[in-house]
C-alpha cells in the first residue's frame, strides 16, 4: 500500500465519515479519500472514478497506438496527468509535507492519491441554504437579498453590485482547528491603505482554535475598546456593504456567517438606517430627527421618570401631578422599585421571546402583554404611567436594528436610572457627562466614533447628519475615509 | 486611582442630594392657600389641598390651622394631614383685607425663604371677610382661579397675571408700587374683582372697573378690553388689538405715548366710516377720549394720592433726577383704526 495512504488512514482511523477508495489497473493503483458528508456523491462516481478509470483504461480501445506502448505511457508515472484530463475544473497538486489534507477533505475535496504525488479534485456538495430575505436589516423599499452562510455566494452578491477589479478579494484562514476562511473587500483605489494594513495586521495578529462567526473577529479588532457601543457595523444586506465599499471602507467576510463586518463604524451609521438612501432626501430629516429623538427617549424616559417624580415634582404641571399622583396611590412600592420591577420585567420577557421558538413564542406574548399590562395594573402592583414608561422605551429602542446597539442603550438606560435614583435631574446631569465622555472617548479602528459631530466635520455633518444629501448634488466623498475624493473616479 | 477618586466624588454627591428624596404619594399638593388673622393677631391658615381619586376625578380636601406665624399656622395643618404640605404647586395666594392692609411684607419674607414653594403663584386680597370663606366657596365649586384670572386678563382686561416673584421685585423697585387682583363672592359665585392699590406694602384702597382696565392697558399693555365713547347716535365701540404703551423722560416732564389699534366693533347712526377723513374724525375721537382718560387715571392715583403704580418715581430715579413735587406729564394718544368691519371697502 501507498505510504501517504497509509499515513493519512492512521490519522483518520476514528473519523468514519473519511472514506478510502482504490482504483486499480494491472499494478498501477490509484487511491481516493473523501469525506462521505463533505462531497457530492454524483459527482465523484460521474465524473472523479469514470475519469480516472478512463486513464486508466481508455487505450484498451485505441486500436491506433500500440496497446502496450500506450499503456505504459499512461502508466507511466511521469506521464498520467490529473490535471489535464478529470473531467473537474478545480484540479490541484499539493504538496503534502506543506499542507494539511484533512482541511481539503472536509471542504469537500477527492484526494487522489497515485504513487507520490496527491491531487486535490473538488467535488463539494452545496450544503448552503438559499438566499432569503435579511431578518434583521429590514427595509421598505431596499433590494430583499441577503447574505447566507457560503462565503462564495456572499462574495457573489457583492461582485454582482461592484463590477470593478480595484474591489479585492483577499482571502485567509483563521482558526488552527476551525481553518475558517475570512477575507477582507476593499476598493483599492478608494479605501486608505493605512486602514486596510491597521485590519490586516488585526487579523494576521489573531491566535485562536475556532472563529464560528463574525463576532469573533469583532471583538479581536475591538480589543483595546471597552466601549459599550459596537465600533463595527454587522449587516446582513450587500446593498449596504456595496454603499459601505464606496465610501472606503473595508468588509470582512467569514464563511459559515451571514454576517458581513464594515470597518470603521461611526455612530450615526447606527442611527440611520439603509432605507435613507432609497426614500426622497427631504423626508427622510424628518425620519432622522425622529431617530434621534427615540434614542434619547430609549435612553432617558425612566431616569426622567423616576427624577420627576421622586425629586422634582415642583417641575411638572400640576395637572399631571395629581394624575400621577393618583395613579400610584395604590401601588404599594417606591417609585424605584417599581420601576425596576418593571424593566426587569420586560427585559426577561423581551430574552425569553427572543429565544422561544415560533410555537411557545406567541404563547409567551400574550401572557406578557397581559403581565405587563392590564393585570399588573389592576392588581396594583404598578401604576399605569409607568407601563406608559415602559411602552415608551421599548417602542423607542425598536428602531435600531442592531442588537449591540439595542443592548448598549440598555446599559446606559440602567446607568441614568441608578443615577437618577439617587439624585435626581442632577444625577441624570452627572450621568450625562459620563455617557459624552465615554462617548467621544471611543474610537472605531483609529478613527473617532462619534465623527462628524466630535471632531466636527461641517460639511459631513450638513450632508449625512440629520439631512441626507440629494445623491447627484453629493460629489465627494469622506475625507476621514479616503484620499480619492471625487465620486465617480 | 483616578477613576476610584471620581467615582467616590461622585457618590458623595449623589448622597448628598438623596435626603431631598419625596414619594410623590407623600405629598399633599395645596393649589390655594389662604390667611387670615383673628382678633389676636394669630393666623389662621387655609389649605385646598388636590387630590385625585383612584378614576382620575380631582378632588379637594379643606385644611385649616391657626397659629402665631404663618410658618406656625402652615405647619399645624400637617397635624391634620397623613402626608407633607408641598407648596411648591401652589397656584393661588388670598390674603384678607385686614392683612393686605396692615402689610404683606411678612408673607412675602416666608415665601422667599422657604425653598419648597415657588412664587409663581397669583395673589388676590379677599373682598369678602375672611380669605377661608372665599376658599371655601372655590373648593365648593371646582374653580381654578388661575383659569379665571387669564380669562378675565386676555377678555376684559380688569384683571393681569402677576406671580407674586414679578409683584416683589417691582415693589423692590425705588418708587414703584404694585396692583393687586381681588376676589370675592357675589350671589354664591366667585369673580374676579377690581384691582387693589398698594403703596409700599400696605393696600389702599380699591380701584374702580374702568380704572382696573385703565391700569392695565398702561402698565402690562393688554390688548383687547373695550373702549366706549359718547351714547345712541355717537356711540362708538373698540376692541383694541395692539397696544404700545411707553413711559419716558423729557425736558422734566413724564411722557405717555400710547400707540394703538382698534377695531370698530359698534357705532351708533351719526358717526360715518365711509372716507379717510371721516375715519380720521373718528380715530380723534377715540384719541380724546382716551387721553382724557389717561390724564384723569394719572393725576388720581399718581399725583393726589401719591401711588407709584404706573412707577414715575421710579422713572426719575433712574435717570438720577430728584422727584418733583407737582410731578407734571405729556399724554400722547395715537389710534387707527385696523378694521372698521364695514361691509364695503373705503378704497
């Protein structure tokens, strides 16, 4: 027997889905190793095994040449040539000492193996789902694809927008056991070179045994940051990636998450959304604005809430006052409590549904609805205002499509309300200054997150702030973000 | 080490604030307080307190407490209440006669010095006897006199909306004195009354209805009392929509110049809009008669009784001139007439 066969047959003795086959002719054998799960089964028997036996035997009916001549020339080891003549487009030869045969077998590669040399044929089964539409980046009028698992079919969304060959495609594996493909996209003469080599040198920097999804690699290139907010854009739309390369910055893409990284991130990227660019330009300040304004209102309600009317009631209308007052007559806990008791509530509510599956979920909503609601308020346990409170916040935080994002108003949400608990409005000021500097002291890679607001950037901040620009008014782009100025270059 | 030194000033901060925690429930909310004095000279203090009930309906609970200050008086209504007197919604200060006139400066010193109440709050003198009966009669009847007061400012023009912060820095003013709203009750209804004059702290008396108006439409420029001039045949009535009232100093005298304009809205069957010229005759009417009411107002209160109301002292002091004796003044009066509500154009 062969003695790569052998060797790689010890190392895969416990694997039972590495299958070994022999194909022999006279004593010339040619051995195949697959993964059962891994290839197309069609394929192999089609086009792998009748190609190889065709080799081997085909001149058995060439009357032309002298049988044996022939047969010794095609036998002869010098002289078969795999990759002239399977019947596959992706052929190899590897070098064994260098390259690990296991990664080749569980991608869906047949290992031919004759005498010393080894070929790697691929016969791969499609085991990725089809395109569907982004559960997360949902848009009104944006294209309906999304990215999926298959690195290649996400690689191929984003070539059918960008027919350029300045857009690269720089592939690399990461993960000593998971052997993850993950590659950055850049527009080569748009993104600046000092950003794309701060990336690449992030990703050759990482040591790990298994990268299973694009956080992975966030949280590498976050390292230094111990901001609560993302300083990375994940989306699941290649439309918004295409926008993203255009504007010069770079992509990164991991095989088996359909997820794609953008690089850098700043914060109005989380704020706005994609539908921006495919709505008219005058109505969407208005959208923005309102954008805004939940994020405030996500953030401050029950801080506000709870400062009003523990500490400074002398600042609500006298009206409401009695209203409120009146309302929580019957509660018997502590404003603080109860809104606790509260949050607490929803946030459980809000895990569980987000887990549950489709069945017990509906379930889950109703008995929510009615906690949280009707039931809790007339059993007197919370006041109706602080539902309202609630609901306020909830609804507020909906607009955000990016979970890290949700979470990071949440935690800051917590901050002004203990703040606010303890002191009132001058404890949601003191919250205040700790969530601006711990705001503008957050850098995505090595730019300033919260640019163009801190450091100011008149003219990014008049187009792309709260109003979008009128697309062919716009003609230039980011200075932050390029030295290629000029669209349309 | 820093961020632990930030982090401990912080909570020093934040602990320091925490005893200023009140549960909105432990807070009786009073909207009208009222004070009297007895034959003592002890106070007898008057709360409406608001409350809601459980379907949201106000409802007002009457406190009363006497004591030998107001602080006093305040705080022996808490005997009678499960929960702590919080003033800073106070909405409505009455006071009686007998104390306006022996002075409201010991009221005023209480309210800006307790931290909790806000001035920003009306106060009226009670025309009846007592400030109690008057709360009462509101307690009984649902009124917020607050809605009344700016009903009764933006329509009629009798009354004006001075919180008594404006009220006391106008009095802390060198030569300038305040008016103040009355109240009492009038076949078991509450109205607003006349205004009542004070020189210093004391009330002197009270102003007529036209006199109310007039003082009014001079110091807080209100728009849109009415003016009447002559009867039947030459009757002519106005609203007055803008109205531009200005004091100043010349050559030693006060100069009044009023600048307004009316609407026509009655006019008797003598009195013609039909050119420029004859709405002109009509605007010198109106001019006239307002001046000479200007003038009457003036010399009444400013010169023979000597009330800073309109603050022409002050205007002096100012300009660190001496107050003259016989304090002598200009009245300039300019009307026109907006719209005449004609059915035909004059144009």
């Amino acid at each position: 027997m062969n003695k790569i066969v052998e060797d790689i047959k010890e190392r895969a003795k416990n694997s039972s889905d590495v299958f070994f086959r022999e194909v022999a002719y006279k004593d010339k054998r040619v051995y195949l190793i697959l993964s059962d799960a891994m290839v197309n089964t069609e394929v192999v028997s089609n086009f792998v095994v009748r190609s190889i036996n065709e080799i081997l035997r085909n001149t058995q009916t060439d009357k032309e040449l002298d049988l044996k001549s022939k047969i010794e020339k095609r036998l002869n080891g010098d002289n078969i040539n795999f990759e002239n003549e399977i019947a596959i487009s992706k052929i190899k030869k590897i070098d064994i000492s260098k390259e690990d045969i296991f990664k080749y077998i569980f991608s869906g590669f047949v290992v031919i193996v004759y005498e010393q040399e080894v070929y790697i044929v691929e016969a791969k089964q499609n085991n990725s789902r089809s395109i569907m539409e982004p559960s997360t980046d949902s848009s009104v009028r944006g294209s309906r694809d999304s990215f999926v698992e298959n690195i290649m079919q996400n690689l191929a969304l984003i070539r059918n927008r960008i027919k350029n060959e300045k857009l690269l495609y720089k592939e690399q594996e990461i993960g000593r056991r998971t052997k993850t493909k993950c590659a950055i996209m850049y527009i080569e003469d748009i993104a600046k070179p000092e950003l794309v080599n701060f990336i690449e040198e992030k990703l050759n920097g990482i040591d790990i045994d298994g990268i299973l999804d694009v956080n992975y690699l966030q949280e590498f290139i976050e390292k230094e940051n111990d901001s609560s907010f993302p300083v990375t854009i994940t989306t699941q739309r290649p439309d918004l990636v295409s926008y993203y390369l255009l504007e010069g910055r770079v992509i990164i893409l991991v095989n088996n998450s359909p997820y794609a990284l953008v690089l850098p991130a700043f914060f109005d990227d989380f704020i706005n959304s994609v539908d921006d660019l495919y709505q008219k330009s005058k109505n969407v300040t208005i959208t923005r604005i309102i954008r805004y304004i939940s994020m405030l209102l996500t953030i401050l309600v029950p801080a506000l809430y709870l400062s009003l009317i523990t500490f400074d009631q002398e600042t609500i209308p006298t009206k409401l006052l009695i209203s409120i007052s009146s309302q929580r007559e019957s509660v018997p806990f502590p404003a603080v409590v109860e809104a606790t008791m509260m949050m607490l509530a929803f946030e459980i509510l809000k895990e569980s549904d987000m887990r549950a599956n489709n069945i017990s979920g509906n379930t889950l909503s109703i008995v929510g609805a009615l906690i949280l609601g009707e039931a809790a308020v007339s059993a007197g346990i919370v006041s109706p205002i602080m539902i309202i409170v609630v609901a306020i916040t909830t609804i507020s935080g909906m607009l955000f499509s990016d979970i890290n994002v949700i979470n990071a108003f949440r935690r800051w949400r917590i901050i002004f309300m203990i703040f606010a608990s303890l002191c009132g409005l001058v404890g949601m000021g003191i919250a205040t200054v700790i969530f601006v500097a711990s705001l503008v002291s957050t850098y995505s890679t090595y730019l300033p997150f919260t640019y163009p607001v801190a450091p100011l950037d008149i003219t990014e901040s008049m187009k792309n702030l709260f109003t979008r620009i009128r697309i062919p008014k716009d003609k230039t782009r980011q200075k932050i973000l390029t030295n290629n100025l000029t669209k349309g270059r | 080490m820093k961020k632990y030194i930030f982090a401990l000033l912080v909570v020093v901060v934040m602990f320091n604030a925490f005893d200023n925690l009140k549960e909105i429930t432990n807070l009786a909310i009073v909207s009208v307080l009222g004070l009297d004095v007895d034959e003592e000279g002890n106070y007898i203090a008057t709360v409406e307190i608001i409350a809601g009930d459980k379907e949201n309906n106000k409802k007002t609970i009457l406190e009363k407490a006497t004591g030998n200050s107001i602080q006093e008086a305040i705080r022996n209504i808490i005997d009678k209440t499960p929960q702590r007197l919080y003033l800073a919604h106070l909405e409505t200060l009455i006071v009686s006669e007998d104390i306006a006139k022996s002075g409201i400066d010991n009221i005023v010193d209480f309210f800006i010095r307790d931290n909790d109440a806000s001035n920003n709050f009306y106060l009226f003198v009670s025309k009846e006897k007592t400030a109690g009966k008057v709360i009462e009669k509101i307690s009984e009847q649902e009124v917020s006199m607050l809605e009344m007061l700016k009903s009764s400012e933006k329509y009629r023009g009798n009354a004006n909306t001075k919180t008594l912060s404006q009220c006391i820095q106008q009095i802390l003013k060198v030569g300038s004195d305040i008016c103040v709203n009355s109240c009492g009750i009038n076949e078991d209804e509450i109205y607003i009354g006349e205004m009542a004059y004070f020189k210093e702290w004391k009330m002197q008396g009270y102003m007529s209805k036209d006199e109310s108006i007039m003082y009014n439409i001079l110091d807080k420029n209100v728009v849109s009392p009415i003016l009447k001039t002559g009867e039947k045949e030459n009757l002519i009535i106005v609203e007055i929509v803008t109205n531009d009232v200005k004091f100043g100093l010349k050559d030693n005298k006060v100069n009044i110049d009023i600048n307004m304009e009316v609407n026509i809205s009655e006019v008797g069957k003598a009195i013609s809009l039909e050119s420029k010229e004859k709405v002109r005759e009509v605007e010198n009417i109106l001019e006239n008669e307002v001046k000479d009411r200007v003038e009457d107002f003036v010399r009444k209160y400013q010169i023979e009784r000597g009330v800073q109301i309109l603050g022409f002292e002050n205007l002096y002091y100012r300009k660190k001139k001496e107050y003259p004796q016989n304090v002598e003044f200009n009245t300039n009066v300019d009307i026109s007439i907006a719209n005449q509500g004609g059915v035909v154009n004059i144009w």
